[in-house]
C-alpha cells in the first residue's frame, strides 16, 4: 500500500512533471523545488520506515464498533424525523389556528415569511458567487 | 474486483464486509495519517472517527474513486475541521509535544530526520497538506481540491507557496 497511487499508477510527482508537457511552465517546479521536494520524499520515506507498522484492529472489535455505531445512526434517525413531525405539526396546526382566527394576519405572516425567504436565497446565492470568485472555500 | 464486491455488501449494511474492508486499509490509513499530523496520537483519534464516518457514509461511495482515496478524504476533512475547530495555541503545543515524539523516534531508528522534514512540521496544515498529497501521494490538483474542499486554484497556490515558505525556513535555519 506504500504510497498508494504512487507506485500503483505510476504517478510519481517528479517524473510526472519531467514527462508531462501539457502542464505549464508555472506548475513546472523549478531546479531548488525539484531538491526540495527530493529532500521530503527522502523525509516521509524514513518516516515510514521508522513508525512501526501500524496494527489494524482485530475483526471483531471492528464488528463491534460498527454494529455500536449503526444503532447511534439509527436513534439519531429516530430522533430527526421525531422532531421533523413535531416542529412541522406544530407549524400546520399553528397556521391553521390562525387561518381560522384571523385570516388577514395570517395571510400577512405569509407574506412576511415568503419575503423573508427570497430575501434569504438571494443573499446566499450572491454570497456563494462572490465566494467562488474571489476563490477561497 | 474482490473489494468492490466487498464494498457493495457493506452498502447493502453487511457489518462483517465493512469490518474486512476497514481492516484491510487501516496500516495505509494510519501510515497517511501520521505523515499528515506528524503526532501518532492525533493520527490514532483521526482513524477512529474516519472508520466511524466510513461506517455512516459508506452508501455515498460511488467508485469513481479508489477506496482508499475515499478514506484519504474523509480523513482530511476530519482533520481540517479538527484544526479548524482547536484554538491554535493549544494545537501548536500539542504538536510541538508530539513533533519532538515523532523526531525521536525517527531518530531512535537510526533514520535521519531531514532538516527539510524539520521545516515542513513548522509549516501550517494548510500548506502541508496539498504538498504531501501532492509530491508523496501523487494525486492531481482537482483530486486534492477535491479532499481539501477548495478550488483547485487555491491548491496550486498553497503548494507553490508551502515550498517557497519551505525554502525560506531552511536558509534561516542554514544562517543559524
């Protein structure tokens, strides 16, 4: 598994960058990078060498930890769609209460919160631009 | 062929097969990790919640990729937000702590530990991470940016700039 994609596709950076001549000039490393990045490959390589290999788990841990988490996934699913229900009864029946109080306040709140919400999307949507423009995640 | 038969029972909720398949990369995943936080420990605690967060999102693998670059993303991402989420200067005595564990036992082996392995431990995570993935690894610029979550621009850049930073840091460190 050493160096995964590395050794398994060929893919080592240095040679990729002698042999790729499609890439640019500026993502051509220079003479000092090329040493540099020779020097950290040597680096991480030791590093391997010298961090004793890691032991993986036995199985049955592993099928322990797994069965655990899938019975936290499935109450924590329990508990969404339990609290979904009761935020979205509590909005309809709200709402409906108040159609049937007063109709004009509740066709105003509707209105209020449609406002709200175009207001809200237009926001985001102008916010993930600006971020996709100026580059940073 | 095995694992991808492997891969479709553990998306089908086969615990045993996603126990095998977690077994099966957790040396390549430790080994990644440590390279990545250079602290055992921390790169201990990352491989436990990526296995945890493999168990939760397996069925989102659709294997355009390899699987263990699959794992390689969740466990950047894990360790982005961690630093994200740690105050930097608890995080930069941690891994000074676990730095000087890491250098000792590298030389313990009687393995040199490079004066440029030296600087890049000073470098951020941030600049770290896409030069390894990049020059170790030797995964593509959008693959990176992909895991990272940053546009492939941002990647390039980081690397461009973590190796110029590198430099720097090594002609201080010659001066001294």
């Amino acid at each position: 598994m050493k160096r995964n994609r590395r050794e398994q596709e060929g893919l080592c950076d240095l040679n990729k960058h002698v042999h790729a001549h499609a890439e640019s000039v500026h993502e051509e490393p220079s003479a000092e990078d090329q040493a540099l990045i020779a020097q950290l490959l040597h680096g991480f390589d030791q590093m391997e060498q010298a961090i004793r290999q890691p032991e993986p788990p036995p199985l049955h841990e592993l099928e322990q930890l797994i069965a655990g988490e899938k019975r936290k996934l499935r109450k924590r699913a329990g508990l969404e769609v339990a609290l979904f229900l009761v935020i979205a009864l509590t909005l309809i029946g709200g709402n409906m209460l108040l159609a049937s109080i007063n109709i004009v306040v509740f066709a105003a709140i509707q209105g209020l919160v449609f406002v709200a919400m175009i207001a809200f999307a237009v926001r985001f949507f102008y916010r993930a631009k600006k971020k996709v423009k100026s580059g940073h995640a | 062929m095995d694992e991808l038969k492997q891969i479709k029972r553990a998306q089908r909720g086969d615990s045993q097969a996603m126990a095998q398949l977690l077994q099966a990369h957790y040396s390549f995943l430790m080994k990644y990790l440590i390279k990545m936080t250079m602290n055992p420990a921390l790169a201990e605690d990352i491989a436990q919640e990526t296995m945890l967060r493999c168990i939760e999102k397996i069925h989102l693998y659709n294997g355009k990729s390899k699987f263990s670059s699959w794992l390689i993303t969740l466990a950047t991402r894990i360790y982005i937000d961690q630093m994200r989420r740690t105050k930097v200067e608890k995080q930069w005595k941690n891994q000074e702590q676990a730095l000087r564990r890491t250098e000792w036992q590298v030389k313990a082996r009687l393995a040199e530990w490079t004066d440029a392995m030296h600087a890049l431990t000073r470098l951020g995570y941030e600049w770290r991470l896409p030069i390894l993935l990049k020059h170790y690894y030797g995964y593509a610029y959008d693959e990176i940016a992909d895991m990272m979550d940053i546009p492939p621009g941002t990647v390039k850049s980081r690397i461009h700039h973590g190796l110029q930073q590198l430099r720097k840091e090594l002609t201080i460190d010659e001066k001294e």
